[in-house]
C-alpha cells in the first residue's frame, strides 16, 4: 500500500536536526528548514549510499557524512567539496524528494507512485477528541507485524484475555458480540457497548454509584493508524474517556516502530502524564507479547483462519488490504457480500 500518507512520527520530533524514518526498509531523512517546514529526502547519498541522515544540515541543505556532498531541499547536489567551484554537478547526482504534512501531532509521509494528489486524504478524527482531551506520547519497537498489531487494535474481544490482568476481568463474558461495521474507502468503524462492566466492588462503582456501563468504537484508518475510543460512565452521571491513536511505521514484516498518543478527558494534569503513559505502555506491551507469537506474521487470507461474528471489523480491515494491494485478489473475496469462514 504505497500511495497513502503514511503517518511516521511525532512531529515535535522533527527539528533541524535530520533523523531517519524506515518503511519497509526503505530510508527516509526528514529535518526542518528555516522556516519550520519539513523536508523529507530518500536517506541515501548518490555517491557511495551513506545515509544523509548522519549528515548536518546548513542553510536549509544537507551535507552527507561521508564526502559532504550538499543537498538542497528538493534533493538536489549543489555542491561537491572535492570539485573545484564551476565543475559541473551532473544531475543525476540527486536523491529524491517527498511530499509531507503535518496533522493531528503527527508527520504523514507520501512516498507512493501516483501524484500525492491523487491519493487518499489524510484522515478525520474525532473533533471532541483533539481539541478538548489532554494527550500523552509513547512509542516503542515492537518484534512484530504492523498489521497484526493494527489487528488486535481493532478486535473487540482480544480484552477478555490479553488484558485479563489489568481490566479484562470486568468485560461480560459469555454472550455473543456482533455489531454492524461501517466501511468506507480507506477505513472502517464499529462500536461495542456493554451495559454494566463487571466487579460490584470497584472504586468505580462506588463513585458512579452502580456498576458504569463502557462503550467502545474502534477506528481504521489505512494504510497504518487506528483509533479506539473508551468511555466509560453511568448515564450522564460521570463520562471518563480515553481515546488511543496508534501509528504502527513498518520497519519490515516482522518489526513495527509504534507511536501511540492516549488521550484522556479526566485528570489533564500534566504531573500524572508519567502515570498514563506507564498505564497505555503496559497494556500495549500485554498485546505485543501474544502477537508476536502468531502463527503467520503476514496477513493470511480471509479463508486462512478461523472467524466468529466478533472478528467483522478485523475481516474488512483484511479486505480492505487485499483491495488497496490488490495481490491474489480472485482468491480473496474483497466484496461486502463475501461470507468468512464462520465458527459460532
Ligand atoms: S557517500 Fe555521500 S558524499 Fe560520498
Ligand atoms: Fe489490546
């Protein structure tokens, strides 16, 4: 999936200072210029193929590490320092250059084939969510498949068990989970309630009085973000929520760098962040161990493996890749009406 805006950092982590991005093994350097815009070239010098990454940057250019061969911002060689001035810089000695916006704190990337304009738009999230909800940023290597990891954040049954220890208790068992999936071209969205989460002894309940009830939606946005929005309250009596955005930057087919951002609408005080990022860390990293130990790493097709009603978002999300990947597509059933293979 080349022609889409990957979202592939933090964007107060791009400063003048160059760093490298990796997708899919391929390397990317992006710095800022003078003007706070951000450039992002291929991270590999014409040369010999240093990475321009370890070079330093001087008036807007990049300077390689190796010979210092200079680079201006749209990726052409301005200068050779072992040339004397007025040789001429031939003009294949260039790397190239990237489209790039920022968004939501994040940087998105577009280094597909097709004019950046003809691609996808970057996505719209939850208005409530980014200008009311206090955010904290985490991020980690994880030694596993970025779409198994965007699987998982995309299950709504994956809590009763990978999260048993920290919350998964609480979720009602035993009753089967269905909800309709709302598909559009580039994402999906469904929601789960559950009306009274378990553990009549909770500080919680006492607070809200009764047991709360906890809604969920689950967000895809391709090629590599989701969303899961939390609330949990009793009525209009208290509301708590959290919203979790998740970039998962394929570094190859088994390593995902993941950059997370929770939000949360209670408590903003920035004094607790540490807290909140422990706690989202913690519950990323009690999926990441069972995920990295799946059978297959890559997606497998639909018929593959075994599916309940409980797996809908999971399964468009896996058509929705065959479509925007178009591989093996007679094999992989990519229209709505196509039934999974279903147990229960
Ligand atoms: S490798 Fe970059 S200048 Fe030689
Ligand atoms: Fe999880």
């Amino acid at each position: 999936m080349k022609n889409f805006w990957y979202a592939c950092e933090f964007s107060f982590a791009i400063t003048n200072k160059p760093k490298q991005i990796m997708i899919l093994n391929q390397r990317f350097v992006l710095y800022r210029n003078s003007q706070e815009k951000i450039i992002a070239l291929k991270d590999q010098c014409p040369h010999r193929g240093a990475a321009l990454s370890l070079g330093w940057i001087q008036n807007d250019c990049i300077h390689c590490p190796y010979h210092g061969w200079k680079f201006r911002s749209d990726g052409q060689c301005i200068e050779i320092p072992s040339n004397a001035p007025g040789i001429p810089i031939p003009k294949k000695a260039s790397v190239d250059s990237y489209p790039v916006q920022e968004k939501y704190g994040f940087v998105w990337l577009f280094y597909g084939d097709l004019p950046a304009t003809q691609c996808p738009p970057l996505p719209t999230l939850p208005e409530y969510m980014i200008s009311t909800m206090h955010p904290v940023y985490d991020e980690g290597i994880d030694n596993a498949n970025y779409a198994r990891l965007m699987e998982a954040n995309l299950d709504f049954t994956h809590v009763i068990a990978v999260h048993r220890k920290s919350f998964g208790q609480r979720i009602p068992r035993n009753k089967t989970i269905s909800y309709k999936v709302e598909e559009y071209d580039w994402g999906a969205v469904a929601k789960v309630n559950y009306e009274s989460l378990g553990n009549s002894k909770s500080f919680l309940n006492l607070l809200l009085g009764g047991r709360p009830e906890l809604k969920t939606r689950l967000s895809l946005y391709l090629p590599n973000v989701t969303l899961a929005e939390i609330s949990i309250g009793r009525g209009n009596r208290f509301d708590i929520k959290f919203g979790i955005l998740v970039a998962h930057l394929p570094i190859d087919d088994k390593t995902t760098l993941v950059k997370r951002v929770l939000y949360r609408n209670i408590l903003p005080l920035p004094w607790l962040d540490g807290f909140f990022r422990k706690l989202d860390h913690k519950l990323a990293q009690e999926d990441t161990v069972v995920v990295a130990t799946l059978g297959s790493q890559s997606m497998p097709k639909i018929s593959e493996e075994l599916h309940v009603a409980a797996d809908a978002l999971d399964i468009t999300f896996r058509r929705l890749i065959q479509k925007h990947s178009n591989i093996d597509s007679q094999n992989y059933p990519i229209n709505k009406s196509s039934q999974p293979v279903q147990v229960g």
